[in-house]
C-alpha cells in the first residue's frame, strides 16, 4: 500500500503524560520519554490521546503541553496530537493551534457526550471542525474508539467524511479490537490510513495495506514492534521474535489498567516514582497489582532500551 | 420526606438553550425561557445539563451562559447548573464559578471519558472536586445518567461521598430510567434529595420520598408537573389528570430525539423559528418528523402558557 505524501504511517506510541505530585504535566519528563520513544524505534508519537490522559486535562492544559513539547525540540512534523473533545467547539481550538505548531496530524474523536447520535450529526460536527480550523495543512486521523467515545464511526460516515474531504480526513486509529473492522477499511478505502490501537492487531492489518500501528504498548515495546514493521516494510518478512515480545507485552499489560501499569513499567525503569501519578478517575496500581506486574512483565524476558 | 433547609425540592426543567443561527447562545430568549418556566410550574431550574447541551459548549462559554442568566435577574438560589465535564479539571473550574454565582446547587457528571473506572477512581476525583471547589456554600447533586456517561454511581460510592461529604453531597438527579434504582437510594439514604430524570419515575420516587424531578418534558409541562407535587406533597393525593398529561408528553417527544423535538414544540409554540437551532451531534427534526410530532401532540389536548 502506498500513502500520499505527508500521510504520518509506522510506528507510533500514544505516548503517556508524565505528571508532578499536584497532577500537572511534567514536561520535562514528557520531552525526554518523547525523545527515548523517537530514538526506540518510533516513527511518530500521538500525544495527548487516550494514554495520555488527553481528556483528564483542560483545553487550556492540552494546549500548553503540546506547545511545551514544541518547545523543547519534539518535531511537531512527527506528532499527531489528540484534539478531540466532547464539545466540537473546543476540538476547533485545539485543532487551529495544532495545525498552527506544524502537527503531523490530528487525531480527532466525535464529540463524546451524546450518545446513539446519527450520521448526519457527526458528519455536521466535522464539518464545522474542518471549516473552523480553516488549514489546507490540517490532516485528520479519525479516533474510532467506541468502548470509551461511545460514538462509532460507520464505514459509510467515513465514506461521507472521505469523500467530501479527501485532502483532509486521511486516516484512523481504531482502537476497537475488531480487526474485521480495520480490514474492512483498509478494502474500501485505498490510500486512507488505517492504524491498530493494539499489538494483537498491528501485523495482519499491516500486512493487509495499513498504514501502521498507533498503540499504547509502544510506550515500552516500540523497539519491538518497529522490528515488525521494517521486516514487512522493507522485506515482507515477518519478524516472528519481535511480534511474539508485542504480544506478550500486550498480554502482560493489559491485565491491569492499561495506563497505570505502563507508568508503573516506565517509574522502575527510570527509578523515578513520580511516573506513577496519574489524574482521576484513573488511579495508580496498588502493591500486590504492581508486583504480580513486574513479575510477569520480567517474565518475558524483554530488556527496555536505556534512557 | 424532609430535606435539610437550603436542598432544591420539587420541579425543575433541564432547561433548553436556545441559540442563534452561527449557534452561539441567545441569552435573551434563554432568560424569557427561565422566567416562563418559573412562571408556570417549575420550582428551579436545571441549567446547562443534558438538555441544555452543556457538554457541546466550551468551558468559557459555560461561564458565561450562567453569568447572562444571573445578570439578566434569573435567581442563582433556584438554579442547579450542571457543572460536570470529562475533566476534574473543568469541574472544578465551573464548580467554582456556580458557587460564587450563588447557584443553589450544582449538578456534577462524573468524568465520563474513561469507561470501566473503579469507585476509587470517581471517589478520587470528587474529593479534589469538592476540595477544588473550597467553599462550604457548595451544595452537589450527583448526576447519574449512564446511558450518556458511560460512568454509573454505584450505590457503594455514594455511600462513601455522603459520608466523607454529608455538607455537600446531598442528592442526585437519576436519569437512568431505573425507578429500582431511585427507590432503592430513597431508602439507603434519609434526607438525601433523589430526582428522576423522567416524568415515568416522578409520582411514584416522589411518593416514596423522592425529592421532585428535573426533567427535559419540564420545558413544556412544568405546569402539569407542579400540579402532580403539589396534589402529593400538600395532600397525599393524585392528580390523574395532570400527571396522565405529563406522562402523555413525554411518551410522544420521546419518540423523536428529544431536545430537537422540544426545540421544535418552542419554536411553534413561540413562533420564533431560531429555537430549532442545536448543536452538532445533535440535528433539527426534518419535517415530517416535525408534522408527526405536532399531529401527536396536539392530540393530547394540552395547551402550553401563553408566553
């Protein structure tokens, strides 16, 4: 599968949001994990998405982690920062300021609130995002995310989306689990960007025409699951060693909160403890969950790259 | 039933926000709205809940709603704006601000993004709430609503707010459309003011010490719902008429989508054809769903106020 230029594709972590004891970003920490992610093995980073706690923060608070980030040297080119939100108007301003720091791309989930709404209203709420946003630079990633949105996107909304902004509305991340799902897409709409959310999917879509993997898994296993994609990329070989460490790793990980036990993997690796806070109404591992983790987790028998 | 002096009883409509045509919000019709429901049935008012897509609007925009109505003479004291968002941080800005506005009491979502949350998590987050919010004259009413949410209030978590809370925390607006659930609170937990969300739970939560109701068909029927809590809370006796129409109205509005169908009653009613305008998710009835609406509701043979 070929992509048009300027489509972001490969590996990508959904990058965690390091936080201080009072909950706000630490972006020091943020830069130097988007740094060791860049150096590891990805080629993008999605920052402020689901496993960057995008939705536990402000718009105010999105605004200045990404510009933060920007700041410090993280290229904007590389990242595709969440800008959805449950208000289509807040999802225009972070989407406006994105645009404007140079995104890669967006990803963007429906306004969330509402629930069983129809086609002709999520196709109405993008339509204002895109006029809002008002950029031919502005590059959208649908977030098919139903068990935490609620709000499904359908083939044919996309086929709408897709087809009254082609230049626009170029890719997704389905974090679904329904692999069906993702190959569906990839069928019907040739040159559009289909990324797994999860390791157990990222192979078989990839090897079908997708575009790559956006997970949050890669914000350890990105090393691994990079060895995937240039083994197919390049060769179209399978990387069976690398795929089996992803998988396990996915299987390790997803025992537990998801996100409380990455930074809980993250603070032993950096001997830093901090790595564990975490904004309600998430809440960090307790003792028995953290070290049934480490155990399995140690279990696999996979070194972390050094920070 | 008695309540401690300061709870919101008796009727109050999830108040519709009205807008122009580029959806920015039309504070003069909104506070001719306000002014008419308390006119004509309603004890308070719920603003800025499910109904007044609270959740389409930005933070700011929120702010400034709740300023236009409290300068435009709406009594803060009768008010219960909902002050929910899909981040604590939000809340507690808007908390804060409904507080200092002199808001009667607050109606607080969870953080409805993440799905799956443990009661830690929900308690977690309503502790810096409350502590965010610092003010003693804080009154919440917990919004329960999982159809939207996605995030319900167990029975155990409530339990653990009015304890570590009793000030604050002092009832609930229980939109789940389980009279179960709400006779079971009235029970577990004296004094704690329970609201149904729907005209089907109202007679039957009140008669067993509910609170009253705060409703969506409430912007229609306020008149015909006070009738109903007066008869029971002054006598001990059953309107059947007037609660025969209430149940009458919500069964036809609830055939179509709600607050779009509501728009179009007021928009008639009024009219003012500006009063159908609603934001993404949400769309206007198309016109034969309007024509079928009306055809219906006209043959219950309620006539609205004169406004």
């Amino acid at each position: 599968m070929t992509f048009a230029p300027g489509i972001m594709k490969g590996v990508n972590a959904a990058v965690l949001t390091p936080m201080n004891r009072d909950l706000t970003p630490d972006l020091v920490r943020m830069t130097d994990h988007c740094h060791w992610l860049l150096d590891n093995g990805c080629d993008g980073l999605g920052i402020l998405g689901t496993s960057g706690e995008a939705q536990s923060f402000s718009t105010r608070e999105r605004m200045e982690i990404l510009e933060g980030l920007a700041k410090a040297g993280i290229p904007m080119s590389k990242s595709m920062p969440g800008t959805g939100a449950a208000a289509y108007v807040d999802t225009i301003e972070l989407t406006r300021h994105a645009v404007e720091l140079g995104a890669g791309g967006t990803l963007v989930l429906p306004p969330f609130y509402l629930k069983g709404v129809s086609d002709d209203g999520i196709f109405a709420a993008f339509d204002k995002i895109i006029e809002g946003a008002g950029s031919s630079a502005l590059r959208i990633y649908l977030y098919h995310f139903p068990q935490m949105s609620g709000v499904p996107f359908s083939h044919d909304v996309i086929e709408r989306l897709v087809t009254a902004f082609p230049e626009t509305v170029v890719g997704i991340k389905d974090s679904s689990g329904d692999v069906a799902n993702m190959l569906g897409m990839v069928e019907r709409f040739p040159g559009f960007a289909v990324f797994p959310g999860s390791e157990a999917a990222f192979l078989e879509v990839l090897q079908a025409g997708g575009a790559g993997c956006i997970t949050a898994v890669s914000n350890v296993g990105s090393a691994m699951a990079q060895r995937v994609h240039a083994a197919w990329t390049e060769n179209e070989t399978v990387d069976e060693e690398a795929n089996n460490i992803i998988l396990a790793l996915r299987d390790v990980i997803s025992r537990y909160p998801l996100w409380a036990a990455l930074k809980a993997i993250m603070a032993r690796h950096s001997g830093d403890a901090d790595w564990e806070y975490i904004r309600p109404t998430l809440v960090p591992l307790d003792d028995s969950a953290r070290a049934e983790l480490f155990a399995a987790f140690d279990d696999i028998g996979y070194a972390l790259p050094p920070l």
